[in-house]
C-alpha cells in the first residue's frame, strides 16, 4: 500500500477524468491527501472527500500563489471552515518567490498566521517553498514550540536544507521530480535516507518519467517509489511500508 501525501484531485483535468481516484486505488494508493488552495477549491475538494472519505483526506489553507489584495478575508474562510470540519492539515501553505514578489510580506504573514492555525488545532502543516526555502525553514524554526509538524511539499533543496528541515522535526515530500535526468534529489535522498520522505504526485503537475510532459496522476506513486527504492538499492515493499509509516506519523487519524 502507498500514500500519496499531496494530490490535487479536484483540479479541473483530474475531475474530468473521476476514474483516476479508483486507478489509483487500484494501484495501492489508498490513502490521498488534498491540499487547498483557495476558496475556489473548497467545494470540488469537500465532494471528493465525501465520496471517498477513506481515500480522499482534505486540507484546509491558502496557498502562498493566492494570497493577493484580499488575502485577510481567504484567512478568515480558512479559519471558519476549520471550525467547522475535520481537516488533516492545514496546507498548503508556505511562500512562493517564483512567479510574483508583489506580495511577499503578506505571503510571509499569511504563512505566520495559518502555523498558528495548526498549532491551535493540532494539525500538521503542508509547506510550499518554492524559491523560498531557507524563509520557510526561518519561519517553522520560529514557531517551533515542540508540537508542530509536517512536510516541506515538493521538496527541491540542497542536502543541508533537508537536514535543517529534518532538525526541525519536518518530513520531505518526493515526487516525479525525483525521475528526472537533471535532478538533485537522489543526492538528498542517499544523504538523509527513507526515515525522513514522504511520497507525493502533486498531480496533476510533475508527471514522472516515463510520462514526463502529461498530466500527473496518484496512480503514479509506485513510480516514484520504484525510483527510490533504485537509488538507495533497497526493495520496494521496504520503501512503501517507511514512507507509508512517515505519513502516518504526520497526519492525524
């Protein structure tokens, strides 16, 4: 059995396409988690987790890519819905320095508050960090009071990052990023071993090899288990029961 611990199967290529949650069932991938990423997600993401609510597992936040001029009212949604539901963490979170510095500070205050969130709610968070790594990791340490705990998403720093990021008590989330020809990340995975991964698709974006340049889907978890499990020369079932046993460790039940 895997886990794919960040599948955005609500996205509109993924919804056209239902039978893609029961392939990955089908796969071995019983258990996917969705993160938000605005209002806008909440309702297509809430009907698949009633539908599967054993498979498709929901979060709640605001990703750091939709934080723009209304960004205190898209908190104050986040704060009521995890009032008033469960939800297995509260992500995805984090900063986004690649495609907008417009509203970075904000960013930065939205990732501040919604730690707190988990925190008041004893949840995990998500972590998006794309170009933005070593504030991430500034932000975590500062609000690191023993209980919080999660997963740096798509992970795609160097080996002493992963290692800040394990110092911190946090997971890294792999996925088909890891089957690239020009990838760093075989290096990070020798350096800090199975105990600290986490699978993830991200899907519908990222597809692994052999379907790099399609849509991504978490049916493909296995490829990228495969693909750990070559670079640590170690067996498959060894690195689905591990990453598996982290994501429980994570998320709650």
């Amino acid at each position: 059995m895997f886990t794919d611990t960040h599948t955005h199967l609500y996205d509109e290529n993924l919804m056209a396409d239902i039978g893609q949650v029961q392939r990955a069932i089908d796969a071995g991938v019983t258990r996917m988690y969705m993160p938000n990423c605005d209002q806008g997600t909440i309702k297509g993401m809430l009907e698949l987790a009633d539908k599967w609510p054993e498979n498709c597992l929901p979060m709640m936040g605001l990703h750091p890519c939709y934080v723009k001029d209304h960004y205190k009212e898209e908190l104050a949604l986040v704060a009521e819905w995890l009032g008033k539901r469960k939800f297995y963490a509260v992500g995805e979170i984090g900063l986004d320095y690649y495609w907008d510095l417009t509203f970075k500070e904000q960013q930065k205050e939205a990732f501040a508050t919604q730690i707190d969130m988990a925190l008041q709610y004893q949840l995990p968070i998500v972590i998006h960090s794309r170009e933005s790594t070593p504030d991430c990791i500034e932000i975590v340490r500062s609000k690191q009071n023993g209980n919080l705990k999660g997963i740096f998403h798509c992970f795609s720093g160097t080996i002493e990052e992963a290692r800040q990021i394990i110092d911190l008590g946090f997971y890294m989330g792999i996925g088909g990023v890891i089957t690239y020809k020009k990838s760093t990340l075989p290096d990070v995975v020798k350096a800090v071993g199975l105990d600290n991964l986490v699978l993830e698709t991200d899907a519908p974006y990222l597809a692994p090899v052999p379907y790099r340049g399609k849509r991504n889907e978490s049916s493909y978890i296995p490829v990228m288990a495969q693909k750990v499990a070559e670079i640590l020369n170690c067996p498959l079932e060894l690195v689905a029961k591990i990453t598996n046993a982290n994501a429980e460790k994570v998320f709650p039940f």
